[in-house]
C-alpha cells in the first residue's frame, strides 16, 4: 500500500500540532505506525491522500451512522450555510432540534444543546452535584466521559494504551470526589454507597464503548436505577457513542431503564460538532438563565450542526428498518470472528474483537486482550482495505451503508487472517 502523501502530510503536522494529530487516539502509535490522512469519504469509504479505499468502520468514531457524505445531509447544510453560519442569539432550529429529542429520549423532558460530548458531561455532573447538593460521583473502571478533569480516572479509550495511566496536570483535589466502581459489578457499587452518602451523581456508559465493547449484565442497569433512587442519587447515562445508535431511543429506550439525566453527543449532531444533555424537567430548571447552575457556550446549538442534526434524526425517525438492518449486519461480522475463533462482543451495530480466551466483561478482562496480536489483525484488515481503529478498545461502528458488498469483503478478510490465533 503506497502511503507516502500521508506520511509526508504527518511529518509535516507534527512540527505544528502535538503529535502531529488532534486526539490521541487518532495518532497510530498502540499499532507502532503512523496514521493516514484521510482526502475525503462516501458511503462506506474512505480515501486517503494517495487514493487508497478503505471500507470504514470508524465512521468518525460513530456520528457517521447513515455513512459518509450523505446527499440528504449535505445539501440541507449547504442551503442554511447559505444565511450565516452562527448568530450566538436563539434559533428556530434549537427549539426543533430539542423537541425531536425530547419524544425520542425516554427520560428528556428538557434539553440544553452544547458542542461536544466532553462538555456535556462536564455539565451534567455539575448539574447533578447543583441539584443534589453532594458532591462526589461515582464512575465505572473503563467508561471514559470526555477529558474533562474529574473524570480522567481509570478512563477508557485512548488512556488505555497511552504510558500513563490518567492524564498528568490534573491536580488531586480535581478526582477526590470521584468514586470508581467495577462495571458490571454490583457488589462494587454497594460497596460505594454504604461508606458514602455525599454522591451526587453515578454515571455510565449504559453499553460501556471505550474499553471495547461490553454490555451491560441483565439486571445491572436496573440494579444501577434502584440504588440510586434509594439514595437520592441521579443516574446519567452517557450516550454520546450508543444515542441514536442502539435505537431511536437508544439505550434507554433498548434496555428499558429510563436514568435521570442522559448525554449525548456523535449521532445527534449529524456529522456537525454538537452534543446535548437532558432530562427530567425539575433537574434541567436548575441551568442557568432559570437557575444558579452556569453553563454557555458562544457555538452551542449554532445552525449548521443543528440542521445537520434535525435532518439526520429525520431520516432515522421515519425509516426504523435502518436498525434492524445495522444489527442484522452485525450480528454476519460477529458470527464470522467467533467462527475464527476470536472473541467477539456485540450490541447492535457495535463491535469489538478481544485476543483474549476468557470472557470480557469488565476492565480487567478487557485489558488482557493482547495487544501484539491486535497490532497484526490491524495491519492485515489494513492492507486488505478494511479500515478499523487503530486501538484495541475501541469498537467498529456499521453503518447503514456497509451493503451486502462491503460485509462480504469484510467477512472474506477476517476469514483469511493470518498468524492470529
């Protein structure tokens, strides 16, 4: 595979930019090579400086749920560039945006749109803490929940290959607060709540998405709602990755359990930097302008991304085939790993692959996935045009444009790896 454009594009970056890239994970460096630069996407592909086409299952690491470039997008979002591209006063379009979320989230009675999904989860756990009057949270080994300071501990994603393991320059006062849980591990959360009664908030990754793929256990959800009802405690899903992606409502919706307070983030802003929080109405009254709760943002809800958004959760809306389809999909890619003899996990159209025997279900199985045999799985979907995360805990995200073609390339590719197991 010729790379060399790529290869002179990141020399060049890395004298201007940290790394030569603007997020760690994007960088190359758990697979020891260094990353494409990527020209333009349609559909499934992706096209990278020196042409080469690769079937993507990054998709921007999930927003692009309807795939790359689509026409019923694009065009929306070049109509309304057409009358500016940010006003920092209110838009019709919010109020739009906002309403669809509300009927399609189960516990969204109000919404505040913001930029990214770091920033909506910053907010919603100083909302949660502003509500309650507590102070500590409590996190799960693994969930990552943007790089906010408080919730760099024991986080998921890219920190789980970096060297270290939180992030240096946050001060120790930041993540006093900040309690750690097991996912999937009652007994853990019980634990918490019997030597605390100062928690304002549990938050989670309802599918945790950061540490591969895991689901959640048949009764954890529901345990995680009760316990924190007992203890006046709000429960806030973070659904920036499963919102809109396990279903319209998602996971909430999928899993039956409605939290307190869900973020979101990827999907919902159609491509566009845009994310959101919401929830129940009495806990959003407390956001400033209505109450002492502060958070703004210059871009948040700006019209661009909102358009972008409201036409995407359209189309979503009104074809709910589309799920039934990215699990159907799924469940081909899953079936075919494990008849390789890979470990696979999968909910929907998310999916992780594990160089692991054991069962994963928590941090510290999915940390002994071997990293060496995913560095070579890598590079061998790599050269057959299968583009996939360059991390070992990270998901492949379908999308409903990987058609009966790009799952049979795929399926073909993972059959004939080689050295792997």
């Amino acid at each position: 595979m010729n790379n060399t454009k790529s290869e002179k594009y990141f020399e060049k970056a890395q004298k201007y930019i940290p790394g030569g890239v603007n997020s760690p994970v994007r960088a190359f460096r758990c697979v020891t090579g260094n990353p494409l630069f990527i020209k333009r996407a349609n559909g499934a592909y992706i096209y990278d400086e020196d042409d080469n086409e690769f079937v993507d299952y990054v998709c921007s690491w999930g927003p692009c749920i309807l795939g790359h470039a689509d026409r019923r997008i694009i065009d929306v979002v070049k109509a309304e560039c057409e009358n500016g591209l940010t006003f920092g006063a209110p838009t019709a379009k919010e109020t739009e945006l906002a309403e669809m979320i509300c009927n399609a989230i189960p516990c969204a009675e109000q919404v505040r749109l913001v930029s990214s999904g770091t920033e909506a989860v910053m907010s919603a756990i100083r909302l949660a803490r502003g509500y309650t009057g507590k102070n500590k949270i409590i996190k799960f080994k693994g969930n990552y929940h943007g790089h906010s300071d408080g919730l760099l501990v024991k986080a998921g994603s890219g920190l789980l290959t970096e060297s270290v393991a939180d992030s240096s320059g946050v001060p120790e006062g930041y993540v006093k607060n900040t309690l750690l849980a097991d996912y999937n591990d009652e007994k853990s959360v019980e634990r918490i709540f019997k030597n605390n009664d100062d928690i304002a908030a549990l938050i989670v990754e309802p599918v945790a998405a950061n540490m591969g793929v895991i689901p959640p256990k048949k009764s954890f959800l529901r345990f995680l709602r009760d316990i924190c009802a007992k203890n006046n405690t709000i429960l806030i899903f973070d659904e920036v990755i499963t919102g809109f992606r396990l279903s319209y409502g998602g996971a909430g919706e999928y899993y039956g359990v409605m939290p307190d307070l869900v973020t979101l983030g990827k999907i919902v802003g159609g491509g566009m930097p845009l994310a959101a929080y919401a929830g129940r109405a009495d806990i959003m009254q407390c956001v400033a302008p209505v109450g002492n709760v502060y958070q703004a943002g210059t871009l948040s809800g700006n019209p661009i991304a909102v358009t972008a958004g409201i036409q995407t959760l359209k189309i979503l809306r009104e074809n709910p085939d589309i799920y039934n389809k990215l699990d159907k999909n799924g469940a081909v890619l899953e079936n075919v790993y494990k008849e390789k003899g890979i470990n696979a996990n999968r909910v929907g159209s998310l999916l992780s692959v594990f160089f692991t025997e054991d069962e994963v279900t928590d941090y510290s199985s999915a940390v002994k996935s071997d990293q060496n045999t995913f560095r070579k799985y890598f590079y061998q979907m790599l050269e057959n045009g299968i583009y996939i995360a360059p991390s070992p805990f990270e998901a492949m995200f379908i999308s409903v444009c990987h058609e009966e073609k790009e799952i049979e390339k795929t399926v073909s590719t993972i059959r004939h790896l080689k050295g792997i197991i």
